[in-house]
C-alpha cells in the first residue's frame, strides 16, 4: 500500500515517488518495512530490503513545472530534467569520447575518468552553453554564472559504485581542491547510457544538504544509508545536484557500460574560501567561442562581495523573485 504523501509545501502537490528497488536491483534481501518513510516522497513502505538501496525514485520528471524543478533540487538536493540531449547528440558524444584515454579511480579500473573533457573539440565546449540547460540554470540561480570544469566518467561493468559524498567542502579539499570551497555549485550530470538499477543508477540521501547534524559534515563519506534512493535515468537526460546533497552512484552489476559528462556551475557571486582556483591556461581560454566566454571568467571572482559592506548600504532593493517562496509555483 503508498502511504498518503504529506502535506504539500507551497500550494504545491508532492512530486509522485519512489517505488521498492529491490526487485529489480539484482542482489540478495530480506523483507523488512522502511521505517522512516519520507512524507512527501510518496513510496512503497512494504519494500523488500536488500544490500542494495531500499527505495527506486520513479517521479515523472517530465511532468515537472519549472518551479517544481527547482523546487525538487532546493528541497530534495536533486533534480532530473529528462531529454536534455537528443539520440542524436548521445550517439555523437559518445563516438567521439570511445577513443580517448580515460584513468582508473583509486579504488577500482573499472570506474575511469577524464578532466578538462570541455577542451576536446566544439561539442564539448558547447555544452556549456548548452541552451536548456543555461536556461534552467539561470532560473535557479540567477543570470551571471561560471563553468567550474567538466569531467568525463566512465563505470564499466563490475564497478564497485561511489560512495556518498558532497561535492564539494567549506575549507576546501584536496578532491575538489578550492572550487570545492564556492558556497554554491550545481552540478549537471549528463548520462549517456541509460541508467537502469542494475546499471549505476544515482544514489542521493534527500534533503541530507539540508541537515545542521555533525553527520552532514561535507569532510565525511558513507558506505550506504537506510533512506538513500536509487534514481534512474535515460541516456540524454540530467541529473542536477546541489554540491552540498550526500550523493553517488550504485555499482554497476549490469554488462553495459555507463558513460557520464559531469559540468561543474556556480554563480559569480559565489567564489571560493580562497582566491587558489587555478587560472584556466591562455592557451585553452583562446579556443572559447566569444559567446561563451562568460561562462569562462576567472572562476576566483566573487562577485559583490564585500566585508566591510554597511548596515545599510546604497541602493538596497525592496524585492528579489529568487528568494520568494513564490519561486517554487513558477511555471
Ligand atoms: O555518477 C553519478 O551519477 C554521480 C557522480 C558524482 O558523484 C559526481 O560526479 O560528483
Ligand atoms: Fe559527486
């Protein structure tokens, strides 16, 4: 039986929920109820558990108005917004990433990566600017951003699955190094391989960037978590996260493999603890298109930032739509 979602926040109904995991995560479990049910994410509470995550998220991403989105990614910590990129521009992506080197993760070669991947020719350095994402991103946080850097993933077959982790730490680490210190960061995880649940689907802890608790230290990692949540996607599609959500992914106990560009954003007012981002080399700053050089400033700008900023500066404003609560009805 679903239990009834909770009340709805901001006039708005819960977005529609998670359904048991376990039946299609092939690994071996136990019948036990969820205990803590999460009140607006409708689910199955009669879910089998399993070594694996209790809860498959099943929202229908599509249905999702504009202020539902954000709303899912402030709240939740995530967001998938489905079919950002077409068969097409997949297929193309992936052809072109099939002969470049990739290096192996620290604690398994089937999980491989490659920094700098925006450098590999103008698909790569185009979506950056890729349009319905911008947009969406400019809805979220305003129109002045940065491109922080972008990442290509690969999980192969037999890969282990990332641990839960925030994206990024206040004080900085050597993992994420300074960027990792901007305060806020989204980042945008094009799938190119459809993310079924045996085949590294994302796992995410909701609303644990929300937590005050020690345990939502960003310096501390997770093996699992009783209400982490299995989300799938389809090739194409995008999850967003707020670099503050504990997050990764499941193993990948399927035979295919599972590719992934990973773009890091913020917005320019929200710059590192300190100025030690690495500049972007001249060399590679000359291949930028001019229309997207915005997105390429000096990534250690904090824009408007003041400390010695007064009570009552000059020219404050009396309204401000991205922090209305209004912007969750936005359609
Ligand atoms: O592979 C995923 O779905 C999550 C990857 C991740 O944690 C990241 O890119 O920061
Ligand atoms: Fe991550």
């Amino acid at each position: 039986m679903r239990p009834t979602p909770g009340p709805a926040l901001g006039g708005l109904s819960d977005p529609p929920g998670l359904q048991p995991l376990t039946e299609r995560f092939p690994l071996p479990g136990t019948i036990a109820p969820l205990f803590h049910p999460i009140p607006s994410l409708a689910m199955d509470s009669s879910a089998p558990v399993a070594a694996g995550p209790r809860r498959l998220d099943t929202t229908d991403w599509a249905s999702l108005t504009l202020g539902q989105r954000i709303r899912h990614l402030e709240l939740e910590g995530y967001v998938v917004l489905p079919d950002l990129l077409s068969p097409e521009q997949v297929a193309n992506f992936k052809r072109q990433l099939a002969p470049l080197e990739t290096i192996p993760a620290d604690y398994s070669d089937k999980q491989r990566g490659r920094r700098g991947i925006q450098w590999e020719g103008p698909d790569f350095i185009n979506l950056v600017g890729h349009a319905p994402t911008i947009a969406f991103l400019e809805a979220l946080l305003g129109p002045d951003i940065l491109f922080l850097g972008g990442v290509y993933a690969l999980s192969l077959p037999g890969h282990p699955g990332i641990s839960l982790h925030t994206d990024g730490q206040p004080y900085g680490s050597q993992i994420f190094g300074w960027s990792g210190s901007c305060p806020v960061q989204v980042r945008v995880l094009y799938y190119l391989d459809d993310l079924t649940a045996d085949v590294s689907p994302f796992l995410v802890v909701p609303r644990s960037h929300l937590s005050m608790h020690a345990d939502a230290n960003p310096y501390t990692r997770y093996t699992g978590h009783p209400e982490e949540v299995a989300v799938p996607a389809k090739a194409g599609s995008a999850v967003l996260l707020n670099h503050k959500v504990f997050h990764g992914n499941c193993p990948n106990v399927g035979t295919r493999e599972r590719g992934m560009l990973a773009y890091l954003y913020r917005p320019a007012w929200a710059g590192p603890a300190e100025e030690k981002i690495p500049a972007w080399p001249a060399d590679k700053l000359a291949q930028v298109p001019p229309h997207l050089a915005r997105y390429f400033e000096n990534p250690n700008v904090r824009r408007g930032f003041d400390f010695n900023h007064p009570n009552k500066p000059k020219n404050m404003r009396g309204d401000a739509p991205g922090i209305a609560p209004s912007r969750w009805e936005r359609v």
